[in-house]
C-alpha cells in the first residue's frame, strides 16, 4: 500500500488509536472519516467548537494533540469534551414525473431507512415535484412517517432548489442553535420543468448553498439514474460537510440507505471550547485554526465565526432618531369647508358653498342667514 495517502486520513488513523474504555483496540483508518469543523457563539466570548468524526468506536482526543488559534493568536487555555448533540433530520424526497415506474421501490426504500434510525431522532419528510409539500412534520413516530410515505405520488416537474432551500429553513426554525441538522436528499434528476427545458426552481445553487451553510445544515444527497447532474448533487454534500451516494436503479436504494444508516450512528461527536482572546462585540469575522500535530504528521481544521453585536444595556441613552422635515402642505384655495364627493370613478367634483346647518327655534321655525331664502322645513337645507 503507498504511503502517499490523504494527510487527513493518516491524521484520524493516528488519533483512532488514542482510545479510552475500548480495551485498547484499534480502528482502521479506513473506519474514521466525515470531519467536519464548525464554530458557535451563543456564548460569546465563550467559543464552541464543534468536531465531527465516524467511527465504529470511542475516539478520545487530547489537548496534547491539538494546538488552537484564532485571526494568528495562540488559544493557550481550552477543553475538549465528547459531546453528542441533539439531532434533527429532514428527509427530502423527489416524486417527480420521472419516478412513476419506480416510485413504489423508492418509497419502501425510504420507509426502511427512517425505521433503521434511532427511536429518539426526530423527522420530517418533505417531498417535491413541481411544488413542495410538507408531508410528515417533525416526529419520532415511525408509522408517521411511513403513512406519510405511502400517501407520495409521482408527478411534475424538479423544483429542487426550491425544496431544499425549505427544508433548511424548517430544520433552522424547528430546533435549538446547538443542535445537529441533517438534510437527507433523494433525486433521481436536476432542477428543471417536466419537459426539461429550463430550471424549475426560483432559487438558484449559491443561495441554497450559502443558506445551508448559515442554518448549519449538512446535506446528505443520494442520486439515482442517468439523468442526475452528479456535480451539483457532490458540491451540496462536500460544501455543507456532508457526502454523497450513487444508486444506478431503485432496486439498489436500500443498500445505500442501510450504509447512509450506519454511517449515522457511528458518528462521535466532540466540543472545544475556549474564551475568545478578542472580546470586543463588533460583527467582524474571526478565523478559528485547529492543528492536530502527530509524529510525522499534521492537519489543520479551519472555521471562521461572526462576533455578535453589542448587547442593548438597559438605562443607557436612546439612540438618536432622525427627524424629516414636516411634508410641505399645499395651501387652501378657499377658507369655507370643503367637502370631496366621488361621482364616478377617478372623477371627483369640489364642492365649496354649503347651505349653513339649520338651526331650530322654540316654535319649530327655521332662522336662515341673510340673503338667503327662509326654508320651509327643518330639512329644507339639505334638498
């Protein structure tokens, strides 16, 4: 075997064989992979790091191993901690026109993955053709989630963008900041109408990108047959720190989503967490660097992380306001009362000499101004 394997693979051997409590065992390289790196700041000026390996095993990691910076600053104090999250998943599942011929062996597939899971991770199944359709929301009941899988029928076009940029949205919204949001696509095509002419979606590849990574979404994508855009389906899981899986027919699904399983619960989440050697509240952008230093080897893991904004002290002086000028008003043609009747549409007529209101008198007489002509009646005034 070369000895020119990737850095990072060699990197995760060697820290597989830190164990703690698994009797001393070793895990192969070929067992560990899927980091991902990210940091949190709902503790500012406390930082989270969140690490992310698989493996079969307990992994334990060292300070001794691990060396931390942030902007070019050495982070001399921090601790690391094993840390498994809560999780929340949504399964996000093409039913375009496409499927009608398998649709059947892609829904008993899909309904086999989620029961393989465990019990207390929540789900929610959306599915999508032309429109998006939330069919299951979030639940750890299983036969939910299987009725909900029955009830999907094959038709229209592939909004996938569209969908995907919902399904983040109702992962982000429906759970805690700390928590771990997986996104697990099935498409067996790309983001176009029926006929295939165009994109169907009003979002396009960047911004579901872009606001994946803000929502800390990790999408799992799986596609199937010869019309997929594979490259688009590989950027959505290497971009958001997930993977991505082929599957040549829907007789080949189940074995994928049995691996995607398994995967899943071998992942061992880990915490770093240090005080930020810049306090300061002032939205800019923080580099975090984490060096994992091996004999004869080393990686280095980067994030970066938005310093929040000041907090809003209770007391302190208001905030200017800005005063505009009064809108000029336009001068009065006419100092008698005005009054603007609609006598058809988008035509109006000023009326400006009003009769005076009738004023009644102890006999029931009606005294009008001079020079007009006495009214006959209280109500003379209004005929």
């Amino acid at each position: 075997m070369s000895n020119r394997r990737p850095t990072r693979i060699w990197l995760l051997w060697f820290l597989a064989g830190l164990l703690l409590g698994t009797g001393g065992s070793t895990v192969r390289a070929a067992e560990v992979g899927s980091t991902t790196f990210h940091a949190q700041t709902v503790d500012f000026p406390l930082i989270s790091l969140r690490l992310k390996l698989s493996s079969p095993t307990p992994l334990s990691l060292t300070p001794d191993t691990v060396r931390l910076s942030e902007d070019g600053s050495d982070i001399p104090a921090w601790s690391i901690a094993s840390a498994t999250p809560r999780q929340i998943m949504t399964f996000l599942l093409d039913r375009s026109s496409s499927l009608e011929l398998s649709i059947s062996d892609v829904r008993r597939s899909a309904q086999e993955f989620l029961k393989s899971l465990p019990d207390w991770l929540k789900i929610e199944v959306i599915s999508f053709a032309s429109d998006t359709e939330i069919n299951q929301q979030f639940t750890t009941d299983r036969k939910e989630l299987e009725h909900a899988l029955d009830g999907i029928r094959a038709w229209g076009g592939t909004a996938l963008y569209d969908s995907i940029f919902l399904a983040c949205d109702r992962l982000h919204s429906n759970s805690d900041p700390r928590d771990f949001r997986t996104l697990v696509l099935f498409t067996d095509g790309r983001d176009e109408t029926p006929v295939g002419h165009r994109q169907m979606s009003i979002k396009n590849l960047d911004e579901v990108l872009a606001y994946a990574r803000k929502r800390n979404v990790r999408i799992v994508a799986i596609g199937m047959g010869q019309l997929i855009d594979k490259s688009v389906l590989q950027q959505l899981a290497r971009e958001t720190g997930g993977w991505y899986r082929y599957a040549p027919t829907a007789k080949d699904l189940f074995g994928i989503f049995e691996k995607i399983s398994a995967r899943m619960k071998n992942e061992r989440h880990y915490q770093i967490s240090y005080q930020t050697p810049n306090p300061q509240r002032d939205n800019t952008s923080r580099q975090v660097k984490a060096n994992f230093t091996l004999p004869g080897f080393s990686d280095t893991l980067a994030t970066e992380y938005i310093a929040p904004l000041p907090l809003l002290i209770r007391g302190a002086p208001p905030a200017p306001v800005l005063i505009l000028p009064a809108f000029p008003s336009q001068p009065s043609v006419s100092d008698k009362p005005v009054l603007d009747i609609k006598i058809r549409e988008n035509q109006r007529r000023r009326i400006t000499d009003l009769p005076p209101f009738p004023e009644s008198t102890s006999s029931g007489s009606v005294d009008s101004n001079p020079g007009q002509t006495p009214a006959t009646s209280p109500s003379a005034g209004f005929q």
